[in-house]
C-alpha cells in the first residue's frame, strides 16, 4: 500500500470516508472494478478505519464518567435556563413561532369574529361531518361545554418538511388548523353560557393548538420518529421480543404485500452483518420496515428502516444525534435510513452496499 | 422529542468530550483534567454559543485549554532546568491510566496528538474533511494525506505486506 500514488491513495481515503460525489464516487468504483488490488487497498484503509475507531470507543469508555462531573454541570445550570411552563410560544423554534403565532392570531380573531360569523359555515362543516368525508380522530376531548376533535380529511396525505418544502407543510398545517377553529368555533355559538363555556374552550382549543403544532412537527419530520423508535427498540432488554419476525423471506413477502411492489430485504454479510429481524412501524400513520442487524451477540445493533418514497421523501442527510448516526437515501422508490451507534463512515458503507444490491 | 438545555446536552456530550481529551493529550488523568476546566468555561460562556453542533464548540474549549497548558508546562520546565521532569507534551502513554495496549494504541501513539484529534473526528465522529480541518485549522489536503497515512500505518500492522509477513497465519479481518 505504501507504494500506491498519494493522490489516488487520497481519492480511496476519500471514497471510504462517504466524501466523495456521486459521480467521483462512480469513477473510484469503475477503477476498483478494472483492478482488485485497489479493492485490497479499499478494504484495507475500511478496516483501519474500524480498528481506529474501535480502539478510542474501547479504550476510554470502560471508564465511568464521574459523577462530579454531572454534578457540576446540574449545580450550574442557571433557574431560567429550565423551559417555563408558560408562554409556550417561547420553546417553538423561530419558524414554528410563526406558524404557532399566526394560529393564535386566528383564534383570536376568530373569537372576536364568532359572534358575527354566519350560521351557513357552521352548519357547511357540519354537513361535511354528516356526509362522511371527514372522519373524527379516536383523540376527542369533550369539555362542559364543546367537543374538540381532531378533524382528519380521509384523503389527505401527510407532507413533509424539507429544505424546498415547507410552503407545503404549512399549507397543510393551516388548513388543518383551520379545520379545528371552524369545529371549535361551531361549538362556542352553541353553548349555552357563553362566559364560562367560552374561556373553557377557549383554553381547550389553545392545548389542541399546542397538541397540534406538536403532532404536525413530528408529522413533518419522519427522521425524528424513526430515530425515537429505534432508540426505544434497542434501550430493551431484550430488543428481539419487539420485532415482528426474525425470517427475511417473510418480512420480504409482507413488505411486498404492504406496497405493492418488490422490497428486497438488504443482506449486509459481506460487511460481516447478521440480520436479526424486523418489524412493521407506523411512521405517520405510513407503514414503514425497521430491520435490525448486528455483528454479533455483543454487538451493537445497526437499525435500517425502509419506506415508500412517495410516503417520505426524505432530503439525503447524514446526522447525528443523541449518540446516534444516521444518513437517508433512497433509492428505486424506496428511502431508506440507515441509524445507529457506528460511526457515519461505516453508515456510508452501509448505503453504498445496500444502494448496489 | 422535546427539547434538551444547554446543561442536559452538555452531559450527553461528556463521553464524546472525554474521548477528544484523551485522543488529545495522550492520557486518561491530563484528559479528565482539560475536561473539567472545559465544563467550568463552557458553563461560564454558553452565552457565546450561537448553535450549530455543540461537540464542535466544546472541541475548541477543550484544544484551547490543552494549549494553553502545554505551554504552561514548557514555561515551568524552562524555569526548573535543574529538574529532571517528564512532562506529557502530547505524546501517548497508556500505561499512566492502566489502559490495555493494542497494536492500534501504540501505532497512534507515534503520531502527534492533533493526527490522533484528526483520527477521531473522522473515524468515529463522522466528521467532513472540511469540518474538521477547520476546527484543527489546517487544510483540507493536509487532512486527508494525514488520516490516510496513519490507515497505512496501521493497515501494515493488520496485514504487512508479503515481504514483511512474520509466521504466523493471516489475521481474519472481519468488516
């Protein structure tokens, strides 16, 4: 290896570390397939990257981390730093604060508007209510004096957040809302004491904003769901209880049911992979694939979701979070996010390997 | 999920933050050591983090303290030249934390400790080559041909090439 030319050495460095494009990445394929020294040399420079890691992961995480340390950090934490319970509008992030603040103008208006509002839209969404295209959420919360439910348009589908979408989500987000003041709206004019039944709604329809806002944020980002549900799998005992089947044909069979289409479950042995097995995860109410794999008995399990694209068309991201890597691809109608505790890397390795099967 | 503080994201970093000092400083006790003075000032400034990835401010506390100290230990063995004294200026010793010695441990050891820094951010934090060869402000070239070179390295030591094979049977490097 000590006699390869530094540059292309470089370029293989560079394949191995996911840094190349797409195209580049290609070209280094195409070399390595005219000349299986070079894959010697790939495989060489993927295994000392292993044992790099593997050698600072071991070496110092056999030590506790020490509880003055823990300590020092609880004892300084400033009071004002801990969220407030009120106002909540505080914790959103800057573009939810928005969203969140634009609703709440809305109700206010609305409640200003509510006694001046015309009977005919009440009455238009209760009618849709009666024809059946909307469906009430099972969620439904009845108050002294209205009943506040989630209003569920039977053929929407869920948008979801990306760099260039968000216009969508909001579209979505505000029209959602907007269902739900129109519902709580049409309950106020019916109550009976307006002055008690009023603020009581009121404040019921302020914590299914909140629930909402909450709702439609996951509902926007899969990533975060999928990273939960994975983290939630592996923190078991005993994991292998949590999934649906250890067999990869019937997992296959399901899948291709579920879809329509051929899903082929990744086989990872040539990265010295088991699979475990898998489990069927509802990931905004869309049916979603949470494989398991693991080196070993002892070792740490690499999660790989695979969805339909058109369910989540997730941006291709690599991240890290709460101790966990994770990068998204997709691929053949398929997006497939590859998570765990092994460093990014090895999750690249893993996309290419899956991305060529 | 909701969202974490500065305080609980901190804790949660406390391993990554330990692993950088000890990569850095080339010990379990020196690395403790930046540790520590790094949660006082990370604490006293959090008010200076502006967002962005917090392991990658936190490096920075911690490379800034090491310097500093580093420093600090060449200005006390500069004043004391009568006394013998072996100060860690970055070089590995595994023994002083009672730390198994590997292969991989020694073959790091003989690189400076910002190679090792570089080792670890890219192997097992995942970071670009741009990222970390601007948090060790060094080029994107240099850190490339120096995270390659210590594969090299350590690739002879798993797999040395036919004219340097001892005899023995070939390692089963497992992926």
């Amino acid at each position: 290896m000590s006699s390869i030319d530094p540059a292309l050495l470089n370029r293989l460095g560079a394949y191995v570390d996911g840094e190349l494009s797409d195209e580049d990445a290609k070209a280094v394929e195409r070399l390595i397939a005219n000349d299986p020294d070079l894959g010697l040399i790939l495989d060489n420079l993927r295994s000392s990257s292993d044992r790099i890691r593997d050698d600072f992961l071991q070496r110092v995480d056999t030590q506790p981390i020490p509880e003055a340390w823990v300590k020092l950090i609880q004892d300084q934490a400033k009071p004002e730093t801990a969220s407030p319970p009120l106002p909540w509008m505080h914790r959103l992030s800057p573009a939810w604060s928005v969203t969140a603040g634009t609703a709440l103008c809305c109700l206010l208006l609305a409640l200003i508007i509510v006694a001046y509002l015309k009977s005919t839209e009440v009455r238009d969404l209760r009618e849709r209510l009666a024809q059946g295209s909307y469906e009430q959420d099972p969620m439904t919360e009845e108050s002294t004096a209205s009943t506040v439910g989630q209003l569920v348009p039977k053929t929407a589908e869920a948008s979801h957040q990306g760099p260039d979408g968000s216009e969508a989500a909001t579209q979505l987000s505000m029209q959602r809302l907007q269902d739900r003041l129109a519902f709580v709206i049409g309950e106020l004019k019916d109550a009976t004491d307006q002055t008690a039944a009023w603020q009581d709604s009121v404040n019921v329809a302020i914590n299914q904003i909140e629930s909402l806002r909450a709702e439609l944020k996951d509902a926007m980002d899969p990533v975060h769901l999928m990273m939960s549900e994975h983290q939630s799998l592996i923190a078991r005992a005993d994991y292998a209880d949590g999934l649906l089947t250890t067999n990869a044909a019937d997992l296959q069979r399901i899948l291709g049911d579920m879809w329509q289409q051929s899903a082929a479950i990744p086989d990872l042995s040539s990265e010295g992979l088991s699979f475990i097995g898998g489990r069927i995860v509802a990931i905004n109410d869309q049916l979603a694939a949470h494989l398991i794999y693991r080196r070993d008995d002892a070792g740490k399990p690499l999660g790989v979701w695979i969805l339909e694209e058109s369910q989540a068309e997730l941006e291709p991201i690599k991240a890290q979070e709460n101790g966990l890597n994770l990068t998204t691809w997709s691929r053949n109608s398929l997006t497939y996010l590859a998570i765990g505790q092994q460093g990014l890397p090895f999750l690249t390795r893993i996309k290419n390997n899956i991305s060529t099967q | 999920m909701p969202e974490m503080t500065f305080e609980q994201r901190l804790i949660a970093l406390l391993p990554t933050l330990r692993r950088y000092a000890v990569a850095m400083t080339g010990s379990l006790s020196d690395g403790d050591d930046v540790v520590q003075s790094a949660i006082v000032r990370a604490l006293e400034r959090q008010h200076h983090y502006r967002g962005g990835r917090l392991d990658a401010w936190l490096f920075s506390i911690l490379r800034s303290i090491w310097r500093n100290e580093v420093k600090r230990r060449t200005r006390e063995r500069e004043r004391h030249e009568n006394v013998v004294e072996i100060t860690n200026q970055g070089q590995f010793h595994p023994l002083d934390s009672k730390m198994v010695i590997s292969d991989v441990d020694r073959i790091l050891a003989s690189f400076p400790s910002e190679w090792r820094e570089l080792a670890l951010l890219i192997c097992v934090y995942g970071y670009t080559y741009r990222e970390a060869s601007e948090l060790l402000d060094i080029k994107i070239g240099t850190a490339m041909s120096r995270i390659n070179r210590m594969r090299v390295a350590i690739g002879h030591s798993i797999d040395p090439p036919d004219h340097e094979q001892p005899d023995r049977p070939a390692a089963n490097v497992k992926h």
